[in-house]
C-alpha cells in the first residue's frame, strides 16, 4: 500500500505515483483515483453521477466507490441509504458490492478485527482499492491515546466511566461515590461509627470514620480530565447521528406513571409507547396494544423509506436547480449575443444614413457651387462694364465743362453716340431668374423613415417595410414626374403593371389606357422643382425586391 496523501495512479498491473490536481478526475468512473486529500471531490462526483444517471440507476461502480466512500467519511447514514437504494439485482451481480457492504457492517459493530478481515478478503477493483487502503489506514489501528485514556478514567465496579463526584483512596485509586457508598454498605450493614472495605483494584483495606464515604476527599483533577473529554468526544462524534441514537436507544426509558417499570409495549389506540402496568392497571387497560419492537420494526422503515423519499426529492431538487443554473447560464449568453446583434444592426444603420448624408450634402453643395459660379461669372461682367461706362461718364462730363464751342462740337457728337449705346446695352443685360436663388427643392421628407424607424421592433413584419418602402417610392413619382409610363411604375414599385396602376388610381392618380402612361396626382403644396430623380427610385426598387426574397 502507499502512504496516505499520495497520488497514486492505477494503470492495468501497474501503480504509478504522480502528483495531479483534482480537475483531472475523470467524469464518469476514474481511473485516475487521488488519495485523501481529493477524496471529498470523488465523492461529489460520484454523488452527481448517480442523480444524472438515467432512471436514477447508476453503474455498479459508481454504488461500490460511493459506498466506499461513505464508509471512508464514516458517514453511515448515507451508506445505509445508499444500499438500500441499490437494485437487488445490481446486488447480486456484482459481489464487490456485497464486500464494502461486508466492511460497513464491521465498521457498524466496530469489529476493528472484523473490519481488518473483510478488507483483506476481497481482491478489489483498480477504482476501489486505493479507498479502501485509506480506510484500513484509518479505521484498523492500535488503540488511541483517547482509547488508553477512557480505560483509566473507568470505575472498577461500574465499569463505566467515573460518575461524579469522584472519590480518591488512600491507595490513590478512585472511585464514584456512589459506586464506593455501595461497596460500604454491603460490607459495614450496622454501621455507627465507621467500618473498613477493600479497594477493588489493589484489595488495599480502607478504614472509613463515622462519616464513612463522604469523609473520602474529591478527585477534582480527575473530575476536570472527565469533563474535558467528554467535551472532546462530543466534537468527535458530532457529526456520528446513527452513533448518537444508538447511545440514546441503549438507554430504555421509564414509564412516566410507574417509575420502576420499563416501557416495553405499545398502545395501537393511542399511538403511544407504554409499560405492561398501564395496560394491566392504568390508562390503557381497555386499548389495543402490539409488541414494542414489531411496531418499532414497522414504524423504523416507514421512517427508512420516508428518509429515502426524502433523499431522492433531494435530488431531484438539486437536478433542478443544476438545471436552472444552467438555463440562467444559456440566458445570459443568448443575451449577449442578443444585444451584440442589435448594436451591430445600429451601427450598420448609422453607417447608411451617414452614407446618405455625406451623398445629399454633395448635392446641395454641388448645386450651390453652380449658382455661386454663375453668378460671380455676371458679377465679372458687370463689374468690366460699369468700369468702361464710369470712364465715358468722366469724358463726358469734362467735355461739358470745355468753354469753347468749336472745340466741344468737334467731341460732342462721338461722344452722344457711345453714351447712349452704353445706356442701352445697360437694359439687355442678363440676369438670374426669378427663385434663382432658391434650394426648396433640397427638402428632405423624412417622415416614411420616422415611421418606420418608430416602428422597428424585434421580430417585425416585413410586409410592413415592404408597403411602407412602396409608399415612399409613390411619393417620389408623384414629385418627379408630370407622366410615366405604367411599366416604368411597375418596375418602381415592385408591382405588376395592373396591380401598380390599380393602386395608383385607388390614390386619385390618372391613367390612359390608350398611350398606356400614368399621371401623378401632384402633392400639395407643389414642390418647387419636378427634377426626375431615377437613381433614388432605383435604390427604392433595389430595397422592395431584398425585402421580398
């Protein structure tokens, strides 16, 4: 065997140490088995194994490791359950089973011999022989100082452990009083004035005075050992239940009504342990009574089976709420990946109409370029004309202001001519029309968009988008185009040419069957520019034919 606390690895006919966390343990049935200080973590293991197993039946060698391992932990209680839960065939199948339960039984009789026995019987499997190493290590032992020390705080004559107070001898042994009172009387019948006893350790001769006993001095060193180890007990067998309950079955109780009888039946009419004189003489003379220990068998498995409908409620709890942890797990997954998908659809839109914007404002800045130009281009012009027009002024003008009449007639008439050429040609001069200066028709609507993006929710209707999409691509029409034929419209908006002019009339449009053409029913108030704009139509088209695949 290895020493406790090792790794220790079993690999077919071969035993290899090795130092592994506990996560290597494998999930099903290891074969990787981590001695003592992991064993905690094979036994939740084995515990989850045998709840997920399918129809609550687990595998014959999860029950040996999780019996073994109960054994190990001195636990009991489980291990009891445990083989009571075991299907008589899988018991019967499989004689490893039989051999930790062998082991078990010694351990609940503490036959440390017996235990020892059973250990070394049983040629064990490569996932159950490192557990019971452990378990003969810790159970099969020479006996403890505790051991040692509970024999020498033992009284003689009860053979139990000294009752206090404690009395000490003039041999320096010790005795309960009550036990020493006892000795004394049966040796000193007619006492008055004292009497003698022997110690029954050493068979020394006490010779007691007229106070006998109680003239014995106190053991209070002893009494102080006692109560320290009674202490210490409790906190060792604390967690011992079937211990502890066998401690207080060992103690019969008393019948309350008659103190020196025993309860020893049971009264069916009541539903109340009792003692024979209470059937005979007492309150229970006219009822119905059974044997103490057939309705004690009856009534300990109805407590047995309730106990094990208890655990396995337990389980089923404890699978579901692994389950609910799971689920809350997957939520929040799912979740994420939710509003990672969202923000990535936003941020596609951002994209778009960012897109969009930067392609409106081009428009409007182009436009404007255009005007600014032409209009810096007259501004030139005009600037060059009214240069030439201030010069023949001055000309004039000096020319007026000559004294000599000869000499101004000579200039005058030339002079004449180009003024009034000059203020002719004044009164043709281009200029802007009238709203030249005017971008109404840079008017973005968007109001279809606001609706549909006041709309937008999970799980939309696309036929929404769709219609709302055709509505938008009827508006254009009916501001680009005086006419259009019924295919072009058709082709627009995604309809047959029949559905598309039939939806178009519904709307106060007029068609000609004749020439075939469709004319739009003008907004109102009109726009101030009927520019066609196709390439806003076709992204229209373009929208309305990916919603509809």
């Amino acid at each position: 065997s290895k020493p406790l606390g090792v790794p220790v690895f079993l690999h077919g006919n071969t035993i290899v140490q090795k130092k592994c966390p506990a996560q290597q343990i494998g999930s099903i049935m290891p074969i990787a088995v981590i001695m003592e200080e992991n064993f905690d973590k094979l036994l939740e293991q084995c515990e989850a194994q045998e709840l997920e197993a399918p129809g609550g039946i687990a595998t014959p060698q999860v029950y040996a490791q999780l019996l073994a391992l109960y054994l190990l932990n001195n636990d009991m209680n489980n291990a009891r359950y445990v083989w009571k839960r075991i299907p008589q065939a899988i018991k019967s199948a499989n004689p490893e089973l039989t051999a930790v339960w062998a082991v078990g039984q010694h351990i609940w009789q503490r036959d440390f011999p017996g235990i020892y026995a059973a250990i070394a019987a049983h040629q064990w499997s490569e996932n159950i022989l490192p557990v019971m190493e452990a378990l003969q290590g810790s159970v099969v032992r020479p006996p403890s100082p505790m051991d040692s020390l509970e024999k020498q705080l033992s009284c003689p004559i009860c053979l139990d452990m000294f009752t206090k107070p404690v009395v000490i001898l003039p041999c320096q042994h010790n005795l309960c009083r009550s036990c020493a009172s006892d000795l004394y009387d049966s040796r000193n019948p007619y006492r008055f004035s004292g009497g003698v006893f022997r110690c029954p350790t050493c068979r020394f001769e006490v010779v007691l005075d007229r106070h006998g006993v109680h003239g014995l001095q106190r053991n209070l060193l002893v009494e102080n050992i006692i109560d320290l180890y009674k202490q210490q007990q409790e906190v060792t067998n604390s967690g011992n239940t079937e211990t502890s309950l066998k401690t207080k079955e060992s103690k019969e109780p008393l019948c309350q009504e008659h103190d020196d009888e025993r309860i020893n039946i049971y009264c069916v009419t009541c539903q109340v342990p009792t003692c024979s004189m209470c059937k005979v003489f007492g309150q229970h003379k006219d009822c119905e009574v059974a044997p103490l220990a057939s309705v004690y068998q009856t009534q300990k498995g109805e407590l047995s089976n309730a106990i094990d409908s208890l655990v396995a409620s337990n389980g089923r709890l404890q699978a579901l709420l692994n389950q609910m942890e799971d689920t809350c797990r997957t939520v929040q997954e799912n979740a994420q990946r939710a509003k990672q998908g969202l923000a990535e659809r936003f941020d596609l839109l951002y994209a778009v109409l960012e897109e969009r914007k930067t392609v409106l404002l081009e428009q409007i800045a182009k436009e404007q370029d255009e005007k600014e130009a032409a209009l810096h281009s007259l501004a030139e012009r005009y600037t060059e004309r009214l240069q030439a027009s201030s010069e023949l002024t001055d000309t004039a003008v000096r020319a007026l202001e000559q004294s000599g009449a000869a000499e101004f007639l000579l200039a005058s008439k030339g002079l004449i001519t180009q003024t009034k050429d000059a203020a002719k040609s004044s009164l043709g001069e281009e200029r802007p029309e009238p709203g030249f200066e005017k971008m109404d028709h840079f008017t973005l609507s968007t109001e279809h968009v606001e609706a549909v993006l006041a709309k937008m929710d999970f799980g939309i209707d696309t036929n929404v988008l769709i219609e709302s999409t055709r509505q938008r691509a009827y508006s254009l029409v009916a501001q680009s185009y005086t006419s259009i034929a019924a295919e072009d419209l058709a082709a627009f908006v995604g309809y047959s040419v029949e559905e598309a002019v039939k939806g178009v009339v519904s709307q106060g449009w007029q068609a000609d069957p004749a020439t075939r053409m469709v004319m739009p029913k003008k907004p109102d108030p009109p726009p101030v520019s009927l520019v066609p704009n196709e390439q806003q139509l076709a992204r229209l088209t373009d929208y309305v034919a990916f919603l509809e695949n």
